[in-house]
C-alpha cells in the first residue's frame, strides 16, 4: 500500500514538473495589447509580454483588446 501511494505520489510531482516553462525571451514587435487583472488595467507590448508577466510573476492579466489602453 505505501509503494502504491509512493508511486502515485511520483506521477503528480512528475505531472506538475511537466508544465511549460515561461516565455522569457519575447520579440520586441510592438504589437499591443490592453489587459486587465480585475483591478489594474496595462498596456503590453504585444501578447507574449503579457504571457510572460502572467507567468513570472504569477499574475492574472485577462486580455481586453488589441491595441493600446484608453487613458
């Protein structure tokens, strides 16, 4: 019984290790986006930045639309 929840145990850490790495290097293509995390609202470059912010700093940016924020 405890090899089986050992062995169980091994394939959800191998599962969660398994996750796509973040997107560190973006193209500097200037093709924005505006987002929003329920409070603050951003403009990213393009949507790779605004994948990598998500992913590096465990944020939760949603897109709104292409194209610059209303200021």
């Amino acid at each position: 019984m405890a090899l089986l929840a050992l062995f169980l145990l091994s394939i959800i850490v191998c599962a969660a290790s398994a996750q796509e790495p973040c997107p560190v290097i973006c193209t500097l293509d200037y093709r924005p986006v505006c987002a929003t995390d329920g409070g603050e609202t951003r403009t990213f470059g393009n949507a790779c930045a605004l994948r990598s912010e998500n992913c590096l700093r465990r944020k939760n940016f949603r897109k709104l639309n292409d194209g610059e924020c209303p200021k």
